[in-house]
C-alpha cells in the first residue's frame, strides 16, 4: 500500500503499522482529508466497491455514496467536520453504498478523526451489511435459509429470548469468543460479558426487549466481550429484533474491532509522536551549535593546560567537563536519531546476522546475571534494505531492556518470522511488565521508568526502525512480561 503525501505527515511515526493494520483489516476503511477528497484506503474498500485504488485517491468521497443521496451527503459531512466525534454514521437511517459498475450495497459506517500537521483527516469504517439484512428476511420467511445465511454471516450472529437466553449463535460466534455453540445456547447472554457489566447490561437488555428496534448498541461506549478463556477484546454490536411463534427474539450483530481501534491508536501515536519529534529536533539543532563551540574549547584548554603544567586538580575538572560536554552531544545526536534527520546507506541487511551480532555482544553479560536466552530464528528470512550497525543497535536496546526488566533470572526470548513482504523480530520477556499508564509513553524522549538512564533508548529505536520503513509495537501486562516486535520491510527485487 503507497500512502499519499496528504498522509505520510499524519502516520509518518508509524507508517509501518498504519500499513499493515489497514491492509489487515476486515472493514472497508477510508481516509479523507478537510475538502472531502480520499488520501487512502485499504484493500478491503477495493473489494467493497470494485474500484482500484488509484481510482479512488484524489476522488470526493461522495463517488461512493449514490446519485441521489450525495447533496444530503455532502452536507452530512459538513456538519460532521463542525463538530467531529467518534461514533456511529446514520444513526435510524438505511446508508447505502455505490459500487463502480452502479450498483449499490447496504453499509454500515462507523467515523473517527484525527489531527494531522497537514491538517484534520477524517476515517470511515466501512461494513458491508448485506449478509446481516438477508439473515433477518430469512429468519422472517424460512428457518433453513436463515440457518445458511447466518453460518456464513462474517458477523457474530447471538439471537436470545425475551428472558436473555441464548438460542442460537453462528460459526463466527463461536470462533470470535472461543465457545463451541453447545456450550452457549441455553445460557443467559452475559455470559459473553466481563462481570463488571453483567449487572448493566441485564437493565440495558430489558429496557431493548421492552422497546425493540434496529439501532447501534451502546452508541458512545465502549463495548467489551469476553471469551471463553477470560481474554476481553472491544466489539461493536448492532441490534435488531424478529417476531417468533415462542415470542419475540433479538438479534447482536457482533464485530470484533481490533483492528479499527488499532488504526485509531497508531494515528493518535502518529501524531503525538510527530509533534514530539519536531520539537526533539529543535532543540537539538539549537544545542548542537553552543555544544561544539564549548566542546573545541574546553578541549584547547587541556592542551594549554597540560603544555603549562597546570595543577591536575585543574586538569581533570577540565576533563570532567568534556566529558559532560561530550555526553550532551550524544543526547543530541540521539534526539536527531528519533526526529528521523540522521542519513544513512542502506545495503542489503540480513536481520538475522544482525542479532546474532547482538547477541554476541550481550549474551554473556545476561547470563552472568541469570538470564537466559532462547532464539528461536527462523530460515530462508529475505533480507530487508537497511544499516546494520543501526538496526544491531535496536536489537541490543530491546536485549538490554528485557534484561534489565527481568534483574538476576529469567528468559528472553528472540523470534524472527517472515509474512506478507514483512520481516518480524519479537524480543519477549517474562519480567514484571510495564505499567498499564507507562504503557503509552515507552517510545517517549527522555521517559523512562529506571532510576538511571536517559531513557532516549527506546525513543532512539523508534526512529531507527521507522526511518527504515517499518514499526515497532510493544504489549504488556502487569505480572506476565513484555513483548517487543519490530517489522520491516523486506527487500523488494529490482527490475
């Protein structure tokens, strides 16, 4: 995917994971900027509407929509960019889609924004909601027909009673929350819900079953389901109801939306990041300057003052301000590093050459402390296009943070894999974890949760690994260890 100019100053912190969340993603996902004109959309939304995407980009949102909804459209925009928030498109209206041959298509669309330095971009999420219509008629008409549909809906399907019992789910139910649909029908529908909200939602459900309608659940919270091995994950729900000869039944359309929710953090991240680094490359310009002049100074007085035979009490506090000088510098250069100014030729780089490097260099100091270190390197890894020495830097930064997570023992684990034109490293620890509210800031200048350090490590590998066309995430929880993944581009052939 090549993101337009409009949008590489918006993702430019995280084009890498921008890229392959988007690509990855299951809804139709479409970016525009402030005059209404698309910048970017995914493969699903070329699927979605048969256009290529070189059709699409430069092109006004409203070629999507069809002829006779475009001025009320157009003006749903603007009202929208007045006063933008994340939530559902359409709320109590039927929005259809416009395919390239003509055609048009039921859709539900959800909208998010975010702030760029190119100005404000505006993000549809686009579901196809074909399947669902078909599943409700036929559930209306013909149970067989409605069984079919419903099994091969790409939609969680849950349909309970009047007293919130489960009596039918689907395929992707039972795939989406890990339950086999044994295990769920005759059980009340909380069951797929963490238990801080049962008690709510047993009221919510109620109060739906006393007044059904299709409509969005929960507009403007944040929904949560829970598997059947305790893992949470953020879901949409839509709701919509059937008369039966048992009463009437209701019907959740479930999505999981991890991956739109993924997309959201990796903008906000982009932005943030990009403001941050602006500013880091500022003020290391504005140091570099007065920092050489004292440098060459300081070190024309220890010559002049050991030709002079000056008291050494004189010479090393000279020393210990070069030194000090000399630390300054390097600050500054790692500051340039993250705001992505520091060139660099680029060769073919096997990455894992890189780590066993890395590892050479650190591995035994880890095991002195009682760490181990597992590899487990995959073959036939493509080589990417990058400096070596830079990427061994990241990696021996990721090595040292394991190691200094875990203290006197544990395990680090070093992962390489390759998939879909990418080549990923995970470096995982079985350490304490990082806090929920550090989480947010790890790649942050100068942030840092150790009592010594400059806390630029990670920062400085942020850049690195941006500036070569990649990503690196991190995940963690309290008590069960962190996970680092860094994923890069592989080399494309010439020609």
């Amino acid at each position: 995917m090549e993101p337009t100019p409009h949008l590489l100053g918006a993702l430019r912190d995280s084009e890498g994971l921008a890229r392959a969340v988007l690509e990855s993603a299951s809804e139709g996902i479409v970016i525009v900027n402030e005059a209404g004109s698309i910048v970017m959309v995914n493969a699903r939304t070329e699927a979605l509407f048969g256009y290529p995407r070189q059709e699409l980009i430069g092109r006004t949102l409203e070629l999507l929509v069809p002829e006779r909804a475009r001025d009320v459209h157009e003006e749903h925009r603007r009202l929208y960019a007045e006063a933008p928030r994340v939530r559902p498109m359409g709320h109590g209206r039927d929005l259809a889609g416009r395919r390239k041959d003509g055609s048009e298509f039921p859709l539900e669309i959800s909208l998010s924004f975010a702030e760029t330095d190119t100005g404000r971009l505006y993000i549809a999420f686009v579901t196809d909601i074909t399947e669902r219509q078909r599943g409700i008629q036929a559930l209306q008409r013909s149970e067989a027909k409605a069984r079919a549909i419903l099994e091969n809906a790409s939609e969680g399907i849950v349909v309970v009673d009047a007293a919130g019992v489960i009596v039918s789910v689907n395929a992707k139910t039972e795939q989406m929350f890990h339950y086999e649909r044994a295990a769920l029908v005759g059980q009340p529908l909380e069951i797929l819900l963490p238990e801080r909200l049962r008690h709510r939602h047993v009221g919510h459900r109620t109060d739906f079953m006393d007044n059904p309608r299709t409509r969005p659940m929960g507009r403007g919270l944040d929904l949560t389901g829970l598997r059947a091995n305790g893992e949470e994950f953020p879901v949409e729900i839509s709701l919509s109801y059937i008369e039966t000869e048992d009463g009437t039944h209701a019907l959740a359309f479930v999505s999981d939306i991890t991956h739109r929710l993924a997309v959201e953090r990796a903008t906000r991240q982009a932005e943030r990041l990009a403001a941050v680094g602006q500013l880091a490359a500022g003020i290391a310009h504005e140091v570099n300057n007065p920092v050489g002049i004292i440098s060459s100074r300081i070190e024309l007085m220890l010559l002049e003052a050991e030709e002079h035979g000056l008291p050494d009490a004189v010479i090393e506090d000279l020393r210990v301000l070069h030194r000090n000088v000399m630390r300054v510098t390097d600050i500054a250069a790692k500051l340039l590093t993250f705001a992505r100014e520091t060139p660099v030729d680029r060769q073919p780089v096997e990455i894992n050459t890189v780590i066993t490097d890395a590892l050479a260099l650190v591995e035994k100091q880890l095991q002195r402390t009682g760490v181990e270190v597992e590899c487990r390197l995959a073959a036939g890894i493509p080589p990417i296009l990058g400096h070596a020495n830079a990427l061994q830097q990241v990696i021996l930064n990721l090595l040292t943070n394991a190691g200094q997570a875990l203290g006197d023992h544990g395990t680090i684990r070093v992962i390489t894999f390759a998939d879909a034109g990418r080549v990923t490293v995970e470096v995982a620890d079985d350490g304490p974890g990082i806090p929920p509210d550090a989480l947010a800031h790890v790649f942050d200048p100068f942030f840092t949760t150790k009592p010594t350090g400059t806390g630029l490590g990670l920062s400085v590998s942020y850049g690195i690994v941006r500036d070569h066309g990649g990503a690196v995430t991190v995940r963690s929880e309290p008590g069960l260890g962190t996970v680092f993944t860094v994923s890069l581009p592989v080399l494309r052939p010439s020609g």
